[in-house]
C-alpha cells in the first residue's frame, strides 16, 4: 500500500485536484507545478504521473501499485515515462535533450494509455531548449502529459507559461509542519527552524538536522571571529571552501539570512520577524557597531554570490571576498 497523503500531508488538496482531472478526463496537456523549495512538487508530479500511466486505478484515480505499469515506473523502466532535468545541479536542459524527447514523443507510445514527462526544473530550460520546447508546445502529441516544475515560474518564457495550466503549492501551516516534522524523526523542531525554513517541510527537516545545526552554530561563530579580526578571513576561506556542496549552500544561506535580519533589527529594534530569532542577542550588538548603507551592499553582495554557487568559479576566492569584505565592513572607522 502506497500512502502519499501520510507522507505529503499538505499535498493532499493538491493532489485531490489532479485526482478530478483523471476522474473528469480533463487531464492537462501541460501543467506548470510551482511553490518554494521544499514542498516536495516533484513527489506530487511522481503520484500524479504514476496515475495516469495506472493499467487499474481506483476509484479515486490513485495508482494500484501491482499492475505492470506500476511496477515498471516503480522500477524507474516505464518506457512511457521521462524526466528531464539537467545533468548536473545548476547546470541547463540543452536543446538536444528537448530535441532527444520531442523524436521520442513523436513515435507511438509504448502502451495503449498516457504518456508522462517531467521537467525539472523547468526553469533550467536554457534560451535554445526553451524555443524547442515552445515548438513542441504549439503542437503537442496525443495522449502526453507534461509536467513542468519550478521555485522560479518568471524565469521561464511568458510563451511557455501561458500554455501550461497551473498548480500552486503553498506551505503547510506551523502545526502540520511541526506534527509532520516530530513524525519524520527530524530532529529540533526549534522556533529558529521554522523560521528558516518559512514553512518548507523538506528544507526543516534538512535544517533541523543536529550535525546542521551545529556547523550553523561553528559558522556563526567563526563569522563573528572573523569580523572582530580575531581569526583571518583567508584562513576561514581555507576551511569553508572544503564543506561540500549543500553545506555550502546551507551556508550561504545562512550567511544571507543573518545580515538580512542585521538589516530588519537596524530598522526595528524590536523585530519579530527575524529568521534567526536564537541569534537576535548577538545579531543586534553586531548591527550597532555597523553602517546599514555598507550592509546592504553587503547583503547585496550575498545575493550575487548564491547565484554563482553552481559555476565552476573558484570557491576559496569566492568565500575570502565574503570573509575579506565583513573583515572591512566591521573594522571602518
Ligand atoms: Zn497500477
């Protein structure tokens, strides 16, 4: 027994409606999946597209899980079934992996019934791929359901997503995330966590973590020991840039989120939207010492760096301009 409404709580009115489009056979040509990270849109896209491709759904258009459909796209082989994503994070969907699918979507599908796609994220469409795929759009093949994910709807072209139905996931309210969290074994369900994740179940859970926890602790530190010049930038550079790649990111993130709140609690000394609000002691000393004209270049500056988080630039360099920069922003007199 499969049982996506247990493990996807704040998915199921979302899927309920997707149920409607099989059960009323209004299903999309092309459905555009969008809400923050972490809410687990591709998982929904999985239940949807399982679906469709079901031999012997029930009546509530859910997958049986044992017919041979079933077990093919649970063994990742249904030939009916594709995903496309980028080779590697960050990286783009090329136009000849669009071209690729197109020929294939061209030929008879392998069974009788639907046809499922999966662009993920469609936002990594690059320029070419997308005009390929806009091609394509203007004259669909029978029988074939695209579903297009994405954090980021505006970055794809407008051509694109005015073809496409839409499906908005919001967040989970604060109890469901906190029962769905004690559920999943996360660990702290801590008022800081909810408010980083902004109501993420994935990325609370993620960031609940205790090992997370405590190099976002470590850093935290590390950062503030850097900015009374008590350790050197180059040598945190040193250290930072060997945390793998979702450490990094997690990071960054953090990085961003503290000087963000520096800038909430320079305007509002009493701030109670703080995303750190377990580091609001130390965060508004800091923001006394600075200059909010020099710390939003600084969060600014943050802001461009997440974006070359997956280019081959170099990371030491990237994290020393961080470090070197809040070296300068706290030593000025
Ligand atoms: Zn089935």
């Amino acid at each position: 027994m499969h049982d996506f409404q247990q493990t996807w709580p704040w998915l199921h009115s979302d899927w309920l409606q997707l149920a409607k489009t099989i059960t009323q056979q209004r299903i999309p040509q092309a459905l555009l999946i969008t809400g923050n990270k972490g809410l687990g849109k591709f998982a929904l896209a999985q239940q949807f597209a399982q679906s469709l491709l079901c031999f012997t759904r029930d009546s509530a258009a859910d997958y049986c899980g044992q017919c041979q459909s079933c077990r093919l796209f649970q063994a990742e082989t249904h030939p009916d079934y594709k995903i496309i994503e980028p080779e590697q994070a960050g990286k783009s969907i090329t136009v000849a992996m669009i071209r690729e699918l197109t020929t294939q979507l061209s030929l008879k599908p392998q069974f009788e019934s639907q046809r499922v796609v999966v662009i993920n994220p469609a936002d990594s469409l690059n320029n070419a791929a997308a005009n390929a795929f806009l091609k394509y759009l203007e004259e669909p093949t029978e029988r074939t359901t695209l579903l297009l994910i994405t954090e980021k709807p505006t970055k794809l072209p407008a051509t694109i997503r005015s073809r496409c139905q839409k499906l908005l996931i919001s967040c989970p309210g604060e109890s469901v995330l906190k029962a769905w969290l004690e559920q999943h074994n996360a660990g702290e369900s801590s008022e800081t966590v909810m408010r980083l994740s902004q109501g993420s179940p994935l990325l609370a859970k993620q960031l609940s973590d205790r090992a997370i926890l405590a190099l976002r602790a470590q850093c935290f530190s590390d950062w503030v020991s850097v900015g009374c010049a008590k350790t050197s930038a180059n040598e945190l550079a040193g250290q930072w840039y060997k945390l793998d790649r979702d450490e990094l990111a997690f990071l960054l993130f953090w990085l961003t989120s503290w000087v963000m709140d520096m800038i909430t609690l320079a305007h509002h000394r009493q701030a109670l939207n703080v995303y750190n609000p377990d580091l609001i002691e130390d965060l508004q000393e800091l923001t006394e010492k600075l200059d909010l004209k020099s710390l939003y270049k600084y969060y600014d500056f943050l802001l461009r760096s997440q974006k070359t988080l997956d280019t081959p630039l170099n990371k030491q360099l990237m994290w020393e301009e961080i470090l070197i920069k809040w070296t300068i922003l706290n030593n000025r007199e």
